[in-house]
C-alpha cells in the first residue's frame, strides 16, 4: 500500500503570490503532474493541513481545481491557516469527516488503515488536543485493535530545533497524547505537516516524521533566536511505503527535472566501470 502526503500547499487567491516570492499554484499543480507520473501509482493522497493561507472560499476552490486533476482518491485534514468552516462545506460531497467539531478522518478500506487528527485551533497558530479529540482518536483506535495504523496530524507534537516553528507546534494535549499511542502499538508513526521540512524523530517511542511542502520551505536555522526565513529548497512530497508484515518505510520524492535515471549495469549484465 502506497499512501502519498503532501503538506503546507498555502494556497492563495487567484494570481497573488506568497510572500510575493512563490507561485503556490503552479507549484501544487506540478506536485499533481508528479504524483500523476508516479509508478506504480499511490492508493491515495493526504493533504496535511495549510491547504490554503487563508481559509478563504476562494482559495478552497482554487485547491480544488487543481487536486482534482489527481487520478487517485485524495483527503485532507486542516492546519493552522485553515479555516474548518469552509474547508468542510468546500468538501462535503468527499463525506471525509464525520464529526461535527473537528475535522478528523478514518480511511478502512485498505489493509492499514489511515487516521487523520485535527489539531487546529481556531485563530491560533499552534495546535492542540482536546479531550473530546483525544478520545475519538482512542475509540477509532480500539475499533480494530490488530489492525496497524498510520496517524497524520498537522502540528508536530516534538520541537525540530527550529525555534519559531517549535513555538507554535502541538501545544496542547501532547502528554495525553504520547500516553494514549504508548498503549496503542499498532501505531506504525505520526506523520506531520507544519514545519515544511523533512525530519524524524523518537519521541516517548514513537517515531514522529514531518514533510517538507510542495513549494516553499522552512529555513534549516538551529540557531538561538533564528530569524523566521523561508527558502526555495526543493519541493517535495512523502511517499509512505507501507506493509503488513514490516510497517512502514517513508520516501522522500522530489518534485522537479532531475538527470537520470541512469543504469548500473551495461546489456551484459556488467557492471558500469
Ligand atoms: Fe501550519
């Protein structure tokens, strides 16, 4: 089973520019063609909230027009940019969600199933848990206890090392939640968004992973005090490889025009001296 993520798309209204710098559109829309040429092809494709910069409509509409091109099916769960509202009136007709005060998502139809938990928190930019989520999460959790699972949340619930990221990470819930998958082994990782960079990291013994964005990424500052830069490094989306009998191995696929692929081996089977 193949499971591609895609975080912090950022989308904007129609012509604007984020940070007057980066073309959001053309960049989600070149992360469609590359998930498209993908072979074999994913089984679906996550959107890990910042789906778009504002919550606007408009901009709910404009993602749309583009993620619809995808020939796979593809959910989302919301950021901190995100505005709920629109987001699920946007996408009713995907029936994703069926809670009525979180945007949180179960997908069963495959051999591993998929949880997406929303971690927004209306008009703030870090994230949190509240108990009513927490314990969605243990009841979809205990459904099928045999069953592994992979968890994506928006908010990072650990700190990167990049420190005007990591002050607006999971701020809320997070001891709640560390206890909770400590119980749940069937929890393959918890797949992040947020930080638009790649990183993992073992937290409480659960490996945590964060994607970079499709466009625009966060600056690689471990510095005190780092100023809160974004940089044109390559965009890219997670490709989650994932078994029953091992769990899971996470890819970093590059989307861009790169040399190659080239072979090892010549038509005799020899290697290339
Ligand atoms: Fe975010």
């Amino acid at each position: 089973m193949i499971v591609v993520q895609v975080s912090d798309t950022h989308i904007k209204s129609k012509g604007k520019l984020a940070y007057n710098k980066v073309d959001i559109h053309k960049a989600l829309y070149n992360c469609v063609i590359h998930i498209n040429n993908l072979n074999p092809k994913p089984d679906l494709v996550i959107f890990t909230g910042d789906i778009t910069d504002n919550g606007t409509n408009e901009e709910y509409k404009l993602f749309k027009e583009i993620v619809k091109l995808l020939d796979v099916p593809f959910y989302a769960i919301p950021g901190n940019h995100d505005n709920a509202e629109n987001l699920k009136r946007e996408f009713e007709e995907y029936n994703w969600f069926e809670e009525n005060n979180h945007l949180s998502l179960v997908i069963e139809n495959f051999p591993i199933r998929i949880i997406g938990l929303d971690s927004s928190i209306k008009g703030e930019s870090y994230g949190g848990l509240n108990e009513e989520r927490l314990l969605w999460l243990e009841k979809q959790l205990n459904k099928f206890p045999d069953k592994k699972v992979l968890l994506f949340i928006h908010h990072p619930p650990i700190k990167i090392g990049i420190e005007h990221m990591d002050v607006q990470n999971l701020q809320i819930g997070k001891e709640c939640l560390a206890n909770l998958l400590g119980k749940y082994e069937q929890v393959l990782a918890l797949a992040c968004g947020h930080v638009h960079r790649v990183s993992t990291t073992l937290w409480n013994k659960i490996i945590v992973l964060t994607a970079a964005s499709p466009s625009h990424q966060v600056a690689l500052d471990l510095r005190k005090d780092a100023k809160a830069e974004f940089i044109m490094e390559p965009p890219s989306i997670q490709v989650h490889y994932l078994t029953e009998e091992q769990g899971l191995t996470t890819h970093t696929s590059y989307i861009g025009k790169f040399e190659g692929p080239y072979p090892f081996y010549d038509e005799k089977g020899e290697i290339i001296d």
